[in-house]
C-alpha cells in the first residue's frame, strides 16, 4: 500500500493532533499528509472525525496536542481567517449561507481582498469598482456553472437542501488565491449527474491550477473515480491511506462501515 | 396652534432621533452588534458640549487673559464657592458645582462669543473631544464585543451603559455634575447670533435656529456616509457579519477588526448626534436625563419598526415613532386625568409625568412586539448592497445567463 506520508511534494502535514470533547476523542493522534495538487477524499462512518478534521485544519477549532504545518509553516495557533490568507479554504456540511444576501452576494463574499471593505474606503467607489465588478463577472460564472444563476436574486431561504449545497460551494471556490480547498460533503443532497459534474469541475480546477482537495463525501460510487488519494478514518483515528480503491476494499474500513 | 419655536425645537429633536437611529441601524442593523448601550454614548457626546468643553474653555481663557480665574477668586458670586481653592481645584472639582457653573457658563459664553478664533476653537474641541470619546468608548467595547456571543453582548453593553451613565456620571457631581444640572456652551459668534437675530421671526432664539442647521447638516451626512457604506462592498461584509460571523472568518475577514471600526464610527456619530441634541433642543446636560428608554430602546422601536438594515426605512421609523410619542404625550395626560376623575381619583403633576412615562414605554414595547411578529422585515426591507448600477448589473447578468441557453 502507498504511503501519502512518502508523497515528496506535501502542502499539508497533520502531526499528532488530538482533538477532546470533553471526554469524547474526536481525533486520535491523527497523523497524515495531503499531496500537493492531489484530490485527496477523506472517508469514514458518521461520528469518524472526518468534519472535525476539517474544522482542526481550517482553523474553526483549535487542537489540545499535535501539529499543523502548511507549506512548511506551523499554522497551529493561526485563526482562521489568517489560514485562509494563506490559502486553505473551506466549505461547511451544514451550509452556512447568508440569510440576509442574495444568491450572488453570498458568491461575491466568498472572494476576498477587495479594497472597498473599510469604513472609509466603502466611500472610495473609484478604488473598489473595477475589482467589485470583475468580481461579480468571476461569481456570475460560477454561479452559470452550478447552475444557480437564474436564482442569483433569491436569499439563501428560498432555495432547496442541493441548492444551497451548491451555493455554499460557489463561495468556497471563489477564493482569491486558494492552495488547499476542504469541502465537506459538496455533493450530498445534490443529483446525482450534477454531483459527477461538480467532481469532474474540481478535477478541471486541479488540473487548470494545481490547486489540492481534501474532500469528504459519502457517495463513494461517485467521488471515487474522481479522487487521487483516499483517507479512512474511524473513531478519530486514521485506519487506511493510499490509493482510493485500495482504501475502500480495506478490511478494516470495511469493517467500520459495518458497525464494527 | 403650535408656536413656530416649539416646531423648530422638535424638528431638531427628531433630526438627533434619526442621526441616532443612523448609527444604531450601521452597528446593530447592518454589522449585527446589538448595541443596547446608545445613551452613553449619545450622553457622552452631550457631555463634551456641557463638563469637558466648560473646562477646556476655562483654560483658554485663562491663557488668554490670566486674571481669569483669579478674578473668581474675589468677585462674588463665584468667591463664596471658590475661595482658595488652586487653579487646578477649580478646573476639576468647581466647575461642576452649581453654584459656579450657572454664572461661569453664560459668561464663558459671552466671552467665546465675542471672538470668532475663539468660538471656532472651542466648536471644533467639542467635535473633536466628542468624536474622540465616543470612539473610545466604541474601541473599549468592541473588546468585549469580539469574545462574546450576541446576546450576552447585549446585555454588557446595556449594563456598561446604566453603569456609567446612571451610576458613574449620574452620582459622582464633579466629572459632569452628577445630581445637579451643568450648563452647555454655545459656541456661537455674538455677531452671527446677532445678524440671525434680525431675520429670524420673533420669538425664534438664534440659538435655536443655527442648532437646527446643524442638525440638518449633521443628518444628511450621516445619512450620505451610511448610504455609501451600505451599498459598497463593505456593507455587504457587514450584512454577512451579521448573519454567520463564522463563515465570514473561513472567507478571511478579521471580524474582531471589523466590529471595532463600525463600533468606532458608529459611537462617535452617536455622540456627535449628542452635541446636536444639547446645541439646539437641551442646553442643560444632566445624565440622568439620558435614559434608557429614550435613547436605547426608542431608537431600536425606530429601527425595528423602519426596516433593520435600510437607512431609508429607519428614517420613516424615526419619523412615525417620534410622532406617536409626542401624540401620546399630549393626548394621554388629559385621557387619564378623565378617567381617573370619573371614579374620583384626583391627578397631581408628578402623575400626570408618570402616565406620560409609562404610556411612551408601553409604546415601545408594543411597537417592538407587533413588528417583530407581523412584519419582522420591517415598513422598508433589506435591500442587496447595490455596489454597480443596476443596468451595469443587469446587463452582465443577462450576458451571463444568454451564455447558458
């Protein structure tokens, strides 16, 4: 079996992270490494880490023991809106939309970096514009792509389960400059020849920028082929890693998916 | 029939009631900080025209012509209170005491208005002091604001605000006055007070009349800076603040940065709104005056009622709620003198103050309460920031939309 620890090029190492609950051990002395540019897919039963891992290396939670190094750098105590300057962006399993925006403003926050975002410089039109602008072009065509762009006036409220999935994941690659994208379940609850779009969209984003995925999802029989590396996890522990295929024929992962 | 000066005075009153509801609607409506604290800081802005200001001017004179505060010393009727006390003594501590305070202002007065170098320094600290303290207390609040949740929050800053206000300012006499009334400046020019004087109709104060101006001034900026605001990009990170402060740090925002800045603005407008209120309605500054209810919870039955994030909607709040509570307070006294006397209760004067008290707050509570369930959006609902003109917007959308088909 590969080892992804063995991977040369690694953008994100997680080095001994535990993770309490009060008493519960959300994460185990997790140790794993994300390979650059790669689609790495995270799986496991519910209650398994999987979102919290996310939370831990998005920023959303801070660890009781271990390491988090991005690109060479501890990150460990940075908050999150520090890690996402530095290129690691997120979405959530529960989409956290903006109730009070509409469908393309909540795109539009995903990008960051504008200059109009003071309490002064708000005033400045002419500083903020053009960026504003080609923004909204940029949130425009994501929102084309997720096939949410005839909604682009509606609040998050009016939406369905899939939709507001799809939004939420709107905002998450609109980043700036992202490196490393961690999307929580982007295609649950979505059908299922718009999730094989969405996963062949994220491989043409690996491919067009190099950009590295670490993604939970339970529909294996979609995010499969799609995914380079995968990453089994049970009871806060990893118990699998390697190529996709052999992760999910492991004994062990297949145990844990049967209540062991 | 109304009197033309009473008018004006309540046209000035209601201007400080929108100027507030402004501020409040930027920090509570737009960013999401539920600022139950808004009397201290209108009190505070009231407090740099009235205590501080007095003291600056003292000074000034004092540097001025340096017999000033000797002359206190000797002549009555300041000696009696006065008396040996040192130059510092007298700045800090005496000031404030009545018996100094209602002959020292109206001469400050007189001696500001007498130069214009002087007039304009002494408005321009009250502006200054009043921005500067009002962001400072914004800054020492947003402190607490980053660690907790809202409506903890909501409770710190109401009770930082009673604390000060009805506590700090209201019990300890020598800061502001404390239980006895201190008199404001007016840091108007003789000569303008004068020319005014002869335009305006009779019975009209210059006083009055240039307060209203500012009032008016003070208004439409506030209104223009929080309109811009609104519809640029930044407020629209406020609107996503206020509705899922977490995800907006995933997108890299540093929200403990931003709820500082709006807390700072939004503080100093809301005392500069303080400095109108005591230049053109309320010259005389007493902080148990600032309550609670007139100047929170008022100001948050405005904005509820108006539309929470619409400047334009808590303006028309501003307007219909100042209207209802000057009916009510007109037309309740006599309705319960009425009643009362129909089952043979007499009223006295200090009632009559209590049913005027109690009806403007059931007021509140039930404008709050019917809002909040019939029409929580509001009369004018939030609007999406328009940060491009909506034909430009339009246009890239339909572009967009024609590439799918």
């Amino acid at each position: 079996m590969v080892k992804i620890n063995q991977v040369t090029d690694v953008i994100l190492e997680v080095n001994k992270v535990s993770k309490y609950f009060g008493s519960l051990k959300a994460l185990d002395d997790v140790t794993l490494a994300l390979p650059r540019g790669k689609i790495t897919l995270l799986i496991g039963p519910n209650g398994s880490g999987k979102t919290t891992l996310i939370n831990v290396i998005s920023g959303v939670l801070s660890i009781d023991s271990g390491s988090i190094i991005f690109e060479g750098r501890d990150i460990t105590r940075l908050p999150p809106h520090d890690r996402y300057k530095l290129g690691i962006v997120r979405s959530y399993q529960i989409p956290r939309l903006f109730q009070g925006l509409s469908v393309l403003e909540n795109t539009v926050v995903g990008k960051d970096g504008n200059p109009g975002e003071g309490m002064i410089y708000g005033l400045l039109k002419r500083i903020w514009y053009n960026y504003e602008k080609s923004s909204i072009e940029d949130a425009l065509a994501k929102l084309l792509f997720l096939n949410l762009i005839h909604l682009h006036d509606r609040r998050p409220g009016e939406l369905s389960g899939g939709q507001m999935k799809l939004l939420e994941l709107s905002r998450s690659i609109m980043a700036t400059k992202p490196k490393l994208i961690l999307l929580d379940e982007p295609a649950a609850g979505v059908n299922p020849v718009l999730a094989k779009e969405i996963m062949s969209m994220i491989r043409n984003i690996r491919d067009e920028l190099g950009i590295t995925f670490l993604i939970v999802e339970h529909r294996l029989d979609i995010a499969i082929d799609y995914a380079d590396y995968a990453i089994g996890m049970h009871l806060g522990r990893v118990i699998a890693q390697g190529k996709p295929k052999e992760v999910v024929e492991d004994p062990k992962v297949i145990e844990s998916y049967l209540g062991g | 029939m109304v009197e033309l000066p009473i008018i004006l005075m309540e046209l000035a009153n209601m201007l400080v009631f929108i100027i507030v509801v402004l501020a409040l609607n930027l920090m509570a409506g737009y960013a999401g900080i539920p600022n139950l604290g808004m009397a201290l800081f209108v009190y505070i802005g009231a407090f740099a025209v009235a205590g501080l200001s007095v003291r600056f001017a003292i000074i000034l004179v004092n540097i001025l012509n340096p017999d000033f505060i000797e002359m206190m010393r000797v002549t009555p009727p300041y000696k009696y209170a006065v008396g040996e006390s040192s130059i510092l003594d007298i700045i800090l501590f005496k000031v404030t005491d009545p018996a100094v305070n209602r002959h020292l202002v109206p001469e400050l007065n007189s001696i500001i208005g007498d130069s214009i170098p002087l007039s304009i320094m002494i408005l321009t600290f009250i502006l200054a002091s009043a921005i500067a303290l009002g962001a400072t207390l914004g800054l020492i609040v947003s402190f607490t604001a980053v660690r907790l949740r809202e409506d903890y929050l909501a409770i710190v800053l109401l009770a930082f605000s009673e604390m000060l206000v009805q506590v700090f300012f209201a019990q300890v006499d020598w800061v502001a006055g404390g239980r006895y009334n201190t008199w404001a400046l007016t840091p108007w020019p003789q000569k303008l007070s004068q020319s005014l004087g002869n335009l305006l109709p009779s019975g009209v104060k210059p006083e009055l009349f240039i307060g209203l101006i500012v009032a008016i001034i003070l208004a439409i900026t506030t209104l223009i800076y929080t309109e811009r605001i609104a519809n640029s990009p930044m407020g629209r990170v406020l609107r996503a603040m206020r509705d899922d402060d977490l995800a907006l740090t995933s997108y890299g925002r540093d929200i403990a940065k931003i709820r500082l800045k709006v807390m700072m603005v939004g503080s100093s407008i809301a005392a500069l709104a303080g400095v109108v209120y005591v230049l053109s309605v309320q010259p005389v500054v007493k902080a148990t005056d600032y309550t609670r209810v007139t100047w929170t919870f008022i100001p948050w039955a405005m904005m509820i009622l108006g539309g929470i994030a619409n400047n334009w909607g808590v303006i028309i709040g501003a307007v219909i709620v100042y209207i209802g509570r000057k009916l009510i307070e007109i037309l309740a006294p006599p309705a319960f003198t009425t009643i009362l006397s129909l089952i043979g209760v007499e009223v006295t004067g200090a009632t009559i103050d209590i049913v005027k008290a109690v009806t403007v707050n059931i007021l509140v509570g039930v404008i709050i309460i019917l809002v909040l369930y019939l029409k929580p959006e509001g009369i004018v609902p939030e609007k999406p920031s328009k940060t491009l003109p909506r034909k430009t917007l339009n246009s890239l959308i339909e572009k967009f939309r024609g590439s799918s088909s």
